[in-house]
C-alpha cells in the first residue's frame, strides 16, 4: 500500500532498513531526513521508531512534521535520554 499524506505529492519509496548501526551505536532514519539516536541497542532503536512514527501519524498534518520530531527529541532529553539528532536530504 502506498499512502501519501495530505499536501504531499506521490512519490516512489524504496525500502531499506530505517534502523541501523553506525560508530557502534544505532539510530533510525525518517522520511523527513532526521536520523535519530543515538540507542545502546537495535531493540530500543526500533521501539522508539515505531513510537515517533504513531506521533507522526497522529500530529503531522496539524503540527508539521518536522515539529512533532523536534518534541520527540526534546522529549527524550528532559526523560534524561539525549539524542543528537542528524538532519539530512530526505529520501
């Protein structure tokens, strides 16, 4: 199933692993171009993924995207687990 979200034109995805493992420690990658990590494991990695991914589906369209992962971030460090988030091209 391909979904695109309101106001985004359709494009082609491919599909590749959103979580990964750079300099021993493992991050996810968004849509938006946003890796984020860093996790001690690929287990908290994934639940954390799939945790910013219902945010997005849930808050994007009325808040941004970009918005709801700056709150996820920010989130995480006052629950004392900063991340240092990388922003890129996105895909």
């Amino acid at each position: 199933m391909n979904a695109v979200r309101l106001n985004e034109r359709p494009r082609t995805w491919f599909r590749s692993e959103r979580v990964f493992l750079s300099d021993g420690r493992w991050y996810f990658h968004t849509r938006e171009g946003v890796d984020v990590g860093p996790y001690d494991s690929q287990f908290e990695a994934e639940i954390e993924a799939g945790m910013l991914k219902e945010l997005l589906r849930e808050r994007a369209e009325a808040e941004g995207p970009l918005n709801v992962i700056r709150e996820f971030v920010l989130d995480s460090y006052v629950m004392g687990r900063p991340l240092a988030p990388s922003f890129g091209q996105a895909s």
